[in-house]
C-alpha cells in the first residue's frame, strides 16, 4: 500500500525528474549533432570519393579516347601509304617501256645523240685517264653518230682510241681502258632500276599537280 510524499519530497521528486528530463533532452541534442557530423563527414568522404572516381574515369577515357585515336591515325596513314604505294608501283611499271622507248628515241635524234656520246666520253676521260681505249659502237651507227664520236675523243686529244662497231650495241658506247669498263648502253643505264625508278617517281612528283615533289 503506497503512501503519500510529504510536501517537500515530492517538490524535489519532481526537480529531479525535471533534471533528469532536460539531460536526456541535452543527450538527445548532443548525441544528434554528433550523428549529423558523422552523416555530413560521410556524405563529404563520398563526395570526395566520387569526385576521385569521376575524374578517374574521365581521365580513363580521355587516355583510352587518345589512344584510340593515335591508333585510328596510324592506320589511316598505313592506309594512305599502301595507297601511295600502289600508285606508284603501277604508274612505274606504265612508265618503264615509255622511258625505254624515250631513251631510244633520244639515240635516233642527232642532237641528243651527239650529246650522249659526248657525255660519255667527259666521263671515260675523267675516270679512264692514262690507258689506251677500246670504244664499242652500234654497228649501224651512221656518219652523224661517228663524226660526234671522233670529235668527242678528239676534245680530250684521245688519239689512239680503237673503235670496234658491236652488232649487240643498239645506241650508246661501251668504253673500255685498263680493266675497267663504262657502259653508256640503255641496258646498263636501266640496270640500276631502283635508282631509275627513284628518279621517275622524283619526276612524276613534280609533274602531278597538288603531291609533293
């Protein structure tokens, strides 16, 4: 059976429950601040963790992006130069019989013929200097082609020089002195092909507006 307070105990009953009430209500205040801290400094760390991913795989991309490109260059410039290649490979093998055929040609002028053969022989005379000549000529050279020739010898005071017609020579010399031996035929002119096609390559550059000579 329960008994009444007197007055005073129940006066300092009720200020205890009063404390009481508004330490809970300050622990509830503190205990909530602390838990919003938490959340805004978890809210923060994924922010930050976010903002690292992103840029991440921003920069994932961009590389990959990069990448992806300097690849997609490369095989575009592979591309071009197989194309450039081939170009070039059927544009020498049409121009091979027309500069052969030019050659001749060049023969069958006087003008060029004489400047042919006199080229050959400056070049004998700087190389062949000293040793007595063995000149080879077409067979069928005419009088045009062997007055160049003798005027040509003659121009480096050649006196000696043994002129041998060559029924296998279809234009050009052959000059031989010493062991040595300049061949000015169009067979030995067109035997170092890849200088040739070099050259022609150089000279279709040139001609072909918009390419690079």
């Amino acid at each position: 059976m329960s008994r009444d307070l007197p007055p005073a105990s129940a006066s300092q009953a009720d200020a205890l429950v009063a404390e009481i009430r508004q330490e809970v209500a300050r622990e509830r205040a503190r205990i909530l601040a602390d838990a919003g801290r938490e959340a805004d400094a978890i809210r923060g760390r994924a922010r930050d963790k976010a903002r690292r991913q992103t840029r991440r795989a921003v920069d994932e991309l961009r590389e990959s992006g990069r990448g992806r490109l300097a690849q997609v260059s490369a095989e575009l410039e592979t591309a071009r130069r197989q194309e450039e290649s081939a170009h070039a490979r059927e544009a020498l093998d049409a121009a091979w019989p027309l500069l052969r055929r030019a050659i001749e040609r060049r023969w069958a002028d006087d003008t060029s013929a004489a400047t042919w053969i006199r080229a050959l022989v400056d070049l004998a005379h700087a190389r062949l200097r000293g040793a007595r000549w063995d000149v080879r000529h077409p067979a069928g050279a005419d009088a045009a082609r062997a007055k160049a020739l003798r005027e040509a010898l003659a121009a480096h005071q050649v006196a000696d020089a043994a002129l041998h017609a060559d029924a296998g020579i279809d234009a050009g010399l052959v000059i031989e002195a010493g062991g040595a031996r300049l061949d000015g035929t169009p067979a030995a002119l067109l035997a170092i092909r890849a200088e040739v096609e070099a050259a022609l390559l150089a000279e279709i550059a040139r001609a072909t507006p918009g390419r690079p000579a």
